[in-house]
C-alpha cells in the first residue's frame, strides 16, 4: 500500500509543479530580472513554505478522519474535484510566452518572496490537502507522511532550481517555453482522469 501511495504522490507532484503556477512565475521574474542566485533563493523559500502546508495537512486529515468519517468522504470527494479541476484549467491553457510574465521586481528579500509567495497561495493549501485526503491513507504512519513531505519538497525545489539554471543559459530559454505547453496538456488529461475515477468510485460507494 505504501509504495502505491508512494508512486501516486511522486506522480502528481512532478506533473503539479512542471505546470506552470504563482511558484514558477516568482521564480522566472527573480531569475530572469535579477540573477539564478536569486531564483535559487526563491525556490529555498517555497521550499520552507511549503512545510507549512504539510504541516497543518497531515494534521487536519488526520484530526477529521478520526472525528467524522462523513467529513473525510466530502474533504475527499472536494480534493477529487480540485483534481479534476486543475487538470481541466491545464487542458483548455494556452501557450503564453515567459518574458509576458515578467516585471519589475526588489532585488531584495527573494527568500521571502518565495515564501509568502507560496505560504498565501489558496492553490497551494487545496493541493496539499488534496495530496494527503487523496493519496495518502489516514493510517500511515506519521513518519512515513513526513517523509513524503521531504519527497514533495525536493521534488519541487529541484525543479524550480533547474528552471533557474536553464533560464540563466541563453540558448536554452526557447526549449523551457516549447516545454512547458507539451506537459501542461499530458498533466491535465492525468489529472482530470485520476479525478474522474476517484469521484466516479465516492458516488458508487455512498449513493448507489
């Protein structure tokens, strides 16, 4: 059971944090209008933030499947829709170039940029929730759900560096905007299937 959690949650972080969001956006200004120093700081301080939400997910999930199974289902039942939602958004985006994203910025504080960039983000508290309703069960354990928190975590701070990296050498600007469009559109046909199921099968369970 827990390396299918396992799996499923490296799954859908990878295809979460390629499609591009507030997180990337910040990174892609403070790198590109500043330094790769400053978009690696950038993404240190999402990857603090982000504890925050792991934090108060685990706990919440698991205070509501103890208390009220009837509340876990509908948590569940709307992270599925979230989901599903998510994946739809990336399947009707368009292709938006990366310099159209781009603005002045303060050449100060990245780290806190990224961090309340991502801390005040409402997409970033309904995925987290969503990930530990969804994915996770409420009777791992917490250490192996801690350890998970340190699989997203590097997940997403590796990608946001490599962005970094690959915005910083010139040649390759064109291939991380040919990129981006291809796995947005792969991501939400995994999404909204993944959320189709899911609902598909609470409706089974508790209306049929």
């Amino acid at each position: 059971m827990f390396s299918h959690e396992f799996y499923a949650l490296v799954i859908i972080t990878l295809i979460t944090v390629i499609t591009p969001g507030p997180d990337f956006v910040v990174v892609v200004k403070n790198t590109v209008g500043v330094s790769r120093r400053a978009g690696f700081l950038t993404a240190f301080g999402i990857a603090t933030a982000i504890w925050v939400h792991i934090f108060y997910s685990i706990v919440a999930v698991q205070f509501v499947a103890t208390q009220s199974e009837f509340i876990f289902e509908v948590i569940r039942l709307l992270g599925a829709t979230y989901l599903f939602w998510l994946g739809w958004k990336s399947l009707t985006s368009t292709a938006q170039p990366l310099a159209t994203k781009i603005d002045n910025i303060q050449r100060s504080a990245f780290w806190k940029q990224g961090f309340i960039n991502n801390l005040l983000n409402p997409k970033a508290t309904l995925f987290f929730i969503s990930i530990f309703s969804q994915v996770v069960d409420p009777n791992t354990p917490i250490f192996l759900q801690v350890g998970y928190g340190v699989v997203i975590t590097a997940i997403c701070f590796s990608w946001l560096c490599f962005i970094a990296i690959m915005l910083t050498i010139e040649s390759m600007k064109p291939y991380v905007s040919k990129i981006v469009q291809p796995v947005e559109k792969v991501a939400g046909v995994i999404f909204v299937s993944y959320a189709s199921m899911e609902i598909y099968n609470s409706y089974q369970l508790h209306f049929l």
